[in-house]
RNA sequence: GGGCCUAUAGCUCAGUUGGUUAGAGCGCACGCCUGAUAAGCGUGAGGUCGCUAGUUCAACUCUAGCUAGGCCCA
C-alpha cells in the first residue's frame, strides 16, 4: 500500500470512520501510482471487448447528484465488466457547443442580443465561448475523480476541437449526398431574445402554466350584417390574420345575442355571456368561402385574403369553432395558407418586434403589445369579451423568454425518410426497464418529424454548405482535405468555427466563382450524437478502433435524454451503420430534493455533488444511489438518510474486518485458500455466500443494480455480520490455534476476501482498503478492481442446510420474544426450551447437534426439545388454507371458513393425530385433511410463550438457584471484561484477579472458578483488599463486590 | 390535452402467477449485549396498501375512472 500507512502489523488497522475521506485519498493515491487504472483495460485481452459510450456533460456548471447518479451507474458497469474479465476502454468527452454556453458568456460579457455580439465581434464571443465551456472543467476533473469514476481524462473527446467538427462534416456530407439535408421554411419555436429556432428538445424542457389573455372577437362578415365570433389567445397575431377557418362537418349557429347577429359553433354557445336566440343552424362547409372585414387596416389589400377557409384541425373544444388563420405563426395556419393561397405577411422581426408596417407599435415587442391591441379592439368595437387563460406555454429553456412560433428558413435532416429504419434498429436494443424503449420513445419514433438542424448562432459546428455567389451551385464539404483543395491561402493554423470559416476564399469547383458558407451553425446535439465515430475522428484515421469500438454494449444517462442524446445517436449511427449504436441503455430517473420537487438552479434546492463528497465521501454517495430503489424511478435525494443507509453497509463491513485483523494478527494466521471445514455454521456461511454470488451476478448480468445491493447487503449485514460472526466469536477468542479455529479462520477470510470483490464495483474505496490488507504483501502493488468477480460454486451451496438455518434463525427470533415478554435477560440461563411447528422445515434442525448447539448457545437455554404434542400446554385451533380450499369450495369459502375456524378442540387433535376430519359444509360432508388447514397454537400455562406463523417456542421460565448463580457467573465474567478494558489491558495480557464480596457471591467464585478464569485470562485468583492499582467496586443482584487488578 | 411511469408504516423503499399475521431499513419506545466497543443486537408500537367503482368465494395484486407527483410529447 501507497501513501501514508506506516503499518508494520500484517492485517494493518483501517483508518477509523470519522477519516473515511482520508482513507478513500489514499485509495485514490494507490490508484495513481500503481497505474490501476490503466492496468485494469491494459491487462485485458483485445479479443474480450466491452464497449463503453460515455455521454458528454456539458462542463459549464457545476456537477449535481444527478451526475453522481449516471457517474456511479457507468463506473459501476464498467468496474464489474472489467471484472468479469473484460477490455473496457472508457474515454471522457466533453460537450461544448450551444446556446447554454453562449447565454452564459453572454451574461458575463453584459451583451444582449446577437447585434450586441456581432458588434463585440464573433471571433473573441467564441473565444470567450471557449474558455467558458472548461470554466468548471476543473471541478468536474475533482468529481469525477473522487467519486471514483474510471474515464480516461487524459484523452478526451472534445466537440469544438477541429478534428472532431471534420468528423461531423464528414457525417452531414453523408446524408447530404443521399438527399437527407434540405433547407425549407417552417414554421419553428422561435426565440426572439436569443434570435434562433429551438429544436423539440429544447422547446420541450421550457414548458410552463402561465396566464395568458383569452379574447373574442367579432369579424363583421362583408355581405351581411352578422359577425363571426373568434378566440384567440395571442392577440398580437390578429394584425397577421389573414383568414378564419371552420370545421367543414361542424355544426354553426346564427344567434341573435345583445341585438347583434353572431356566427359560432353550435356545441360552444356556452361561451356567450347572457341571453341569446338561435336563428338559424349551418354546416361549416357552408361557410367557406364567406368574406370579412380585417380587423387591422396594414394587410387589408392583400390578395385570397380575409375568407373562410375549411380545416379539419379545427376542433371544438375551446374557443368558438371558427379559428383565426395568421400562416406566419402557426404550422397549421402556415399548412393551410401553402394550401388555398393565402397570403402571407410578417410584421415582426426577428427580435420579436413590430416591423414599420404596422406603424402603431412598430419597434414593440409583440408579446408587450398585447395589452394596447386589446384596448384598441374594445374602443372600436371589436372586441366581444376579454379574460385570462391559463395553460402550458413554452419558454426558452435558457433566458425564460415566451417562445413564438415564426416562420424561419431552416435547415432539416430528413429523419422522416428513414423513420422505419429507426423503429427497427431500436427494437433490437435493450432498455431498462423495457417500458422505456417499447413503449415511450418507440412511440415518439413512430411520430417522428424532420429534425430541424441549423442554427442561426456562432458557438457551434458550422454548418459545411457552401453556395456558389454566381452559379449558385450548392456543396456540402466533407473533409479538410477538400476544403483546403478548393481554399486560398488555408492557414497552417485555424480553427474551423466562425468567423474563420466565413472568411476563407472559397471557390466553387463548378466555376471557379466564389462560394459563401451558408450562415448557420448546427444544432450541438448532433455533434453528440456523433460522437462514435467523431470521437475517434473517424474516418480520418483510426478505423480499426472505431471498428472494435462499434456499438455500445451499455450507455446510460438520465431520462430526459431520451429526447437528447439517446436519439441523436440512434438517428447518426442507424443511417450509417444501419443499426442502433448501442445495443443496452439504462435511462435512470430524476434526482428529487427531500420534498420530492425537482432539483434547479433557479429553486436553489440543487446539491452538488462535490460538496457531498466533500463532507461524505464517494462510497456512501455510491452505495445510497444504488441501494435506494430502482434507477429508472425519480429518486428523493435526502443527506440524513444517505449517511444512515450507507454507514450501515459500510460501517458493518470495515468492523468485519477490524474483528478479523484483530484475531488474525495475535495468531499469526496466514491464508491457505484450504477451506476445508466440517464445522457446520462455516458450511453454512460458505453456502449463502455461493448462493449470493450466484444471485448477485444474476442481477448484474440483467443491469438489476439495486436487486444486486441489496442481495449483497443482506449477506454482509444480516448473516455474515449479524449470524456468522455473532456465533463464531468465541472460536477466534481460543488461546491455541486449535483445527477449528484454523478453520474459522480461512472461513472467514474466503467469505470477507470474497465480499469486497463481491462489492468493489459499488463501492470501490472501502474494499479496495480492505482487501488490501487482507492480502497483505501481495496486494500492495495489486488492487481488487485487477481481480476477477467472483464465481459461485455450486458444489458449496446446500440448500437443505440453508434452509434448516433458516428454520433456527426463526426459532432464535421468536425465543427472543419470548424472553423480551418475560424479561429475563440472556445472561440468566432457562432450563428448557419446546419448539412445535407443523412443518418439518421448522423443527427439523432439532435433530442436528450442531444446529440445536447454536440455539441453546444464543438463547442461553440447557435443553431443546420439539413437541408434536402440544398437550396441557398449547391450545390448538385450525385456520383454512385459503389456497387450497379456495379453489376446492369456491363459492362456498366463507361458509368452510366458519365450519373450520369453529371446531372444538377435540376435533382439532383428531384432525392432527389423524391427518384428517369430516366436518359438514353447506348441507355436505366433507372430508378435511391435514393439508388443507393451518394448525394454530396458543396460550401457554406457567410457561412463557410465543408464535411466529406455524412455529410456537416455549421457555420453561421456572428459575431455581443453580440457574441464578450461572447467571451470576456471567454477569462477573462481564463485570471482570469491562474491568480489564478500564485498567487498560490488551485483549491477550494475562492478569491476576481479586474481589470481596458476599457469601452468596463466593459461591459463584468458587463453583465456576475455572471458567471465570478462562473466560477472564486469570492466571491467579485471590480473595481480599489489595493494594493493586486498579479497583473498582459494584453491586450485583443486589451484592456489593470489589475487584482488583494486575498483569501477571 | 396525449403517452409512459409512480402512489404501501413518520421517512426511504420491498412485495414473486389474486389466497386471510402486507415486509425491510431508518426514526421512535423499551430492552439486550459488551474481548468488532466513539461499535453491535433484539423486541415493540406505527399501515381502511392514493381515492372510487367493477371482476372474483377472495384484490396491495386484475380492470376502468379519478386525484397527486415524475418524465416525455403537444
């Protein structure tokens, strides 16, 4: 071992829990000078690959327990892959283009707007960009190395490095050339403040509940004196309108409401305030084609407008049934306007304002001007009637502006074109849990669109389309190679972002005129979901690891990424390749603050996850998120139940150990790997700890992580710690090293040496720092994360044996009942014990000697006995085994029920002594046997008792005074123990005892003599005052005693 | 508004194909143990299994609806 352990004892000390951070950064310095990490992958065959997609974080903040989550799910994996014998190479990547980082840079810069940025100047803005992205990288290094994540920092991908983008290029140059890249006009989720289109992803994170103005407004119709009755909740929009649209099928009315003539649908009369007649009833496609006046006088003279217009969107649950049409801001308005010719006008710009046209509030933001249009309707009558409206309303999901949805040249991948491929190279992958892939992003693949990919911003791969200015000829440039080819003067050093790519002379191959790169960057989740092979500047270079490296058999990252990361892989790797690029992924849930509310920066409930490594440690963080519940469910994150939780694991297993060093060093004991134990309790130990091996590596290999922990967790806490050691301490406390305490020893050192391999992958500090000291010498330049898993050996497990120690663990649960409701206390030894249990499995322990021992040994009792009998002592009455008889009477259940639970006790012995009864059910004899009912016991008679299921234990609980003064006995023995600690003794210094005391007490002195004095390491024993040093004095029973005490 | 998931003890979570004492840990109360000891263990009290209807002899479990929360999509 590394660091700072001068330790000269074989199975050296662990540090104490209170310095378990000190102890995990001497883990981590062993790591680094060993090479353990490096050594982990290296030592692995090529030919025996696992391969590992790390998901790019993108390092401008600060990382959260949500981080921890997805860290510790991949470390984990990877740990235990490697384990299992396998080569994970795990390279780090960073994600570093987009809005966030330029929103932030923004802030910090004081601009506002791209005009501000294009004024500040592009070049030093992503220079900025740049420097902002690895603002946290350092602390994003010191997480991920704390929390004990192997990834290969030192050889990063990077998204904005040059190499990198040529990837991309290279990726956008392939579905260019098969026609998958087009440029359109849609209309997109627009943000005015940051000046771009936001793709479904990103629009999806900003959803709010906000209240927006709900109005009606009344469109007088040209030909009649009648008005159609519109709602809209943008009122901003109406200057825009250029037509209304109806449900063809739809039923209208004319009413006659407040002596004006109103069109609406019939089924929405509802939203009239007061009276009203109806005169008359029309279908929609009645309508159509009907003229109104333009409630705004800028666009009254454009041509096709200011009709009805028929839609089948048109739907009546809100609003009137008549929908106003603006095409520039609403897909289906812009649908419809391509469709019957509307015209088309856009009266805002791109920051959102009011262009001059429409020369009342030009220059105003739209969403600011909605106000004024209101009270500019309500003074010329137009307006019906005017509320508030709440619903859900997109914002950006960085600078929390309302979205609107504008018309916007753009750039698309034509996924639609390839939607089926998609479907099918998913269904080949394995999600955990299968609902995730199945059901939710099969079905969001099914309703696929095309993947809105430019971006009218600066920090991000540009986008490689250049246009001819004279033969606008268009070309997609997929390498350097041919950029530089076609490029004058290509520097010897650049950097492919804006603006040196806008600035480079291209000329077009065609005509040798000169070329302008299309404005726009690219939408950075491509450049994630790129990362397979642009991770490995693929096709460049490195094609041969690229092939060992294609798929992934395991990615993991939270659930919101489903939309994000996990599609923009599948939709680049499955037009490449033409199949999913992973091949298993375990989306984990959302990291909750105590309350169960979401964790943000803006509610300022976010933990980070290096203060609680700070102050916890990485093995805790670890063992709580993996322990606590399912990954895929939303998870409370909660620091007082987080230290519960883990110090119960941790603290159980580091206090294994400690008792093993302790022993193991006073004898000297040196491993053999000979287990060969005939002693019972040890085949026992040995048999669960195959069995959860068996069971753990099942978990690990379906990715059930927690079924995992917790299988791993029960062996450690409640058999290992709690039933094998609490029974075999006394066999370590053995003066000589007798057969059986030799084979205690390789027992326990197996089964401890096997749980820390067993554990490593979840908590990698602690059982590496003990299982090297368990291995001493040998493991000092060694580590258990170089180990293998360990393999379960069937030809250890007994199950008949587990299954009977069962059966004593229940008769020792219940026989402690039994003294806690009489209150004697374990020290005072019971003359007897009488099990009865129906089943074998129960009592058939009774018949091993070894298995009884340990019974008698932990309830302190002399003899056990089972009663097939319960006579005078037990009262005995019958319950129906439901299952059983619930399908044999059916209906008549209840009634059976009551026949059975009412039988005397005399029916009840002869249904037991005979295995069977006929009792008369519903009019019917029936014949009753033994199988089909639970026997119950009660009551006991001047004995204590109690039932656990089909189990009953009686404690003879008479006391007489040979039994007291045994009790007496080992009350001194603890006295004489506690006194030894106090006076400062070793656990093996040999000592001279004295005491004064009471006739009553010499008694117990002289009768069990020899075993106070081996059980206390007295070499000599004296009766009367001394002057030694140390004295104490104490009562008992009510006797006063004094002791004294010396080394001998 | 739609899809998926979740709802069980004060808290965090288990609960196998419907079967009659619904489990664990933490916390709480009481106690035990004390040569793993600034540890350890046990017992106990706590639950109309989110609500409502339905299927069934029998529902925490199946079905439908509702409510609340989460994720995703509009």
């Amino acid at each position: 071992m590394s660091g700072g352990r001068e330790d000269s004892r074989r199975y050296g000390a662990l540090p104490p829990q209170r310095e378990a951070l000190e102890a995990e950064a001497e883990v981590l310095r062993h790591w680094d000078e060993y090479d353990i990490f490096r050594r982990s992958i290296d030592e692995r065959s090529e030919e025996n690959i696992f391969v590992f997609y790390e998901g790019p974080p993108t390092a401008n903040g600060r990382p959260g327990v949500h981080h921890a989550m997805s860290r510790t799910i991949k470390d984990l994996v990877c740990r235990y892959r490697t384990m299992k014998g396998e080569r994970v190479v795990r390279k780090a990547g960073w994600d570093t283009h987009g809005l966030p980082v330029e929103i932030e840079v923004e802030k910090a810069l004081g601009l506002d707007g791209k005009d501000q940025i294009e004024e500040y100047g592009v070049g030093e803005f992503n220079k900025q960009c740049y420097r902002s992205v690895f603002k946290y990288l350092d602390e994003w290094h010191d997480f991920t190395h704390k929390l004990g994540f192997w990834l290969d920092l030192d050889d990063p991908y990077v998204t904005c490095k040059n190499e990198y983008i040529e990837s991309v290029w290279w990726i956008l140059k392939q579905f260019w050339d098969q026609d998958m890249l087009y440029e359109g006009h849609k209309i997109i989720p627009y943000c005015a403040r940051c000046g771009t289109s936001l793709s479904s992803h990103e629009v999806s994170q900003g959803y709010k509940d906000v209240t927006d103005p709900s109005i009606f407004i009344k469109l007088k119709l040209t030909d009649e004196d009648a008005y159609f009755l519109v709602w809209t909740t943008t009122p901003w929009t109406l200057i825009s309108n250029v037509a209304l649209a109806v449900g063809p099928e739809h039923d209208y009315v004319r009413v006659g409401h407040r002596g004006e003539t109103l069109i609406l649908a019939g089924e929405l009369l509802g939203v009239l305030d007061g009276e009203y007649e109806v005169l008359g009833k029309v279908k929609g496609r009645e309508l159509v084609g009907k003229t109104y006046e333009p409630c705004f006088p800028w666009f009254k003279d454009e041509e096709g407008g200011f009709r009805v217009i028929s839609a089948g969107f048109v739907t009546l649950t809100d609003g009137t049934g008549i929908v106003h049409i603006a095409p520039a801001f609403g897909e289906d308005d812009y649908i419809a306007g391509m469709e019957q010719g509307l015209p088309f006008v856009q009266p805002v710009d791109t920051e959102g304002k009011f262009t001059p046209e429409v020369t009342k509030w030009a220059g105003r933001f739209i969403k600011d001007a909605d106000p004024e249009i209101i009270e500019d309707l309500r003074e010329r009558g137009i307006l019906y009637h005017a509320a508030k409206y709440e619903h859900s309303y997109p914002f950006c999901w960085r600078c929390d502006s309302p979205l609107i949805y504008y018309a916007r040249r753009s750039w698309y991948i034509r996924t639609t074109a390839f939607k089926d491929m998609l479907i099918e190279a998913n269904s080949k992958v394995h999600w955990y849990p299968p609902e995730v892939g199945e059901n939710r992003f099969a079905r969001w693949l099914e309703g696929n669109v095309d993947w809105a990919l430019s971006r009218e911003r600066y920090w991000g791969t540009p986008l490689n389309i250049w246009t001819c200015d004279s033969c606008e000829e268009k070309y997609c440039i997929g390498d350097l190679t041919e950029l530089k080819s076609i490029s004058e003067q290509f520097p010897e050093e650049y950097d492919l972002h804006k603006p040196f790519i806008d600035n480079l002379d291209v000329g077009c191959p065609e005509c040798g005129g000169k070329m302008t790169r299309v404005p726009e960057v690219i939408d950075c989740w491509f450049d994630s979901g790129a990362m397979p092979f642009a991770q490995h500047h693929y096709p460049m270079e490195n094609m041969d690891i690229f092939k060992q490296q294609y798929p992934a058999e395991f990615i993991s990252e939270g659930v919101d990424q489903s939309r994000g990361w996990f599609y923009s892989l599948l939709v680049i790797g499955a037009f490449l390749t033409k199949q999913s690029p992973y091949k298993r992924c375990l989306p984990h849930g959302m990291i909750l603050d105590r309350e169960g509310r979401k964790m943000s920066k803006s509610k300022g409930n976010a933990v980070f996850a290096s203060d609680v490594l700070k102050s916890d440690g990485a093995d805790s963080l670890r063992w709580y998120l993996m322990i606590s519940g399912a990954p895929y469910l939303p998870k409370r994150f909660d620091l007082e139940a987080m230290r519960d939780n883990a110090n119960k694991f941790l603290g159980t297993l580091r206090n294994l150990y400690s008792f093993f060093a302790m022993y193991a060093e006073i004898d000297g004991f040196e491993p053999t790997g000979r287990v060969m134990s005939d002693n019972l309790i040890d085949r026992w130990i040995l048999s669960r700890y195959n069995s959860t091996v068996h069971d753990v590596t099942a978990a690990l290999d379906e990715y059930e992580i927690t079924r995992a922990a917790r299988a791993i967790q029960t062996f450690v806490i409640d058999e290992l710690s709690n039933w094998y050691l609490r029974r075999c301490r006394r066999r370590f406390w053995k003066n000589e090293m007798s057969g059986d305490k030799l084979a205690a020893y390789e027992t326990f050192y197996t089964v401890l040496e096997g749980v820390t391999r067993l554990a490593a992958p979840f908590v990698p500090f602690l059982t590496e720092a003990v299982w090297q000291r368990l291995r001493g010498e040998a493991g000092k330049s060694g580590s258990v994360h170089l180990e293998l898993f360990p393999a379960s050996d069937r030809a250890m497990i007994d199950e008949e044996l587990e299954k009977n120690m069962a059966g004593v663990l229940k008769v020792v649960t219940t026989g402690r009942a039994v003294r806690n409701n009489a209150a004697i206390k374990i020290r005072t030894p019971l003359a007897r014990m009488l099990v009865h249990g129906k089943y074998h499995d129960v009592t058939e322990w009774t018949k091993d000697g070894e298995l009884a021992g340990l019974v008698l040994d932990e309830l302190n009792v002399k003899v056990i006995e089972t009663i097939d009998d319960t006579g005078e002592l037990i009262r005995m009455s019958v319950k129906p085994e439901y299952s059983v008889l619930g399908k044999r009477f059916g209906k008549n259940m209840k009634a059976a029920a009551a026949v059975l639970e009412g039988l005397g006790v005399e029916s009840v012995v002869e249904l037991v002594e005979k295995g069977q009864i006929t009792v008369e059910i519903e009019g019917k004899k029936e014949s009753i046997s033994l199988e089909e009912v639970k026997v119950e016991s009660e009551t006991a008679e001047g004995f204590e008792s109690e039932s656990e299921g089909d189990l009953t234990v009686i404690l003879d609980t008479k006391l007489t005074d040979e039994l007291r003064r045994e009790g007496s006995a080992r009350d001194l023995v603890n006295r004489i123990q506690n006194f030894r600690k106090e006076s400062g003794f070793e656990v093996s210094d040999r000592i001279e005892l004295a005491w004064r005391a009471t006739d009553e007490i010499r008694q117990v002195f002289e009768e069990y003599h020899d075993h106070i004095c081996s059980e206390t390491l007295v070499e000599d024993l004296h009766e009367g005052e001394q002057d030694w040093e140390n004295s104490t004095s104490f009562e008992l029973d009510g006797f006063q005693i004094d002791l004294w005490v010396k080394l001998a």
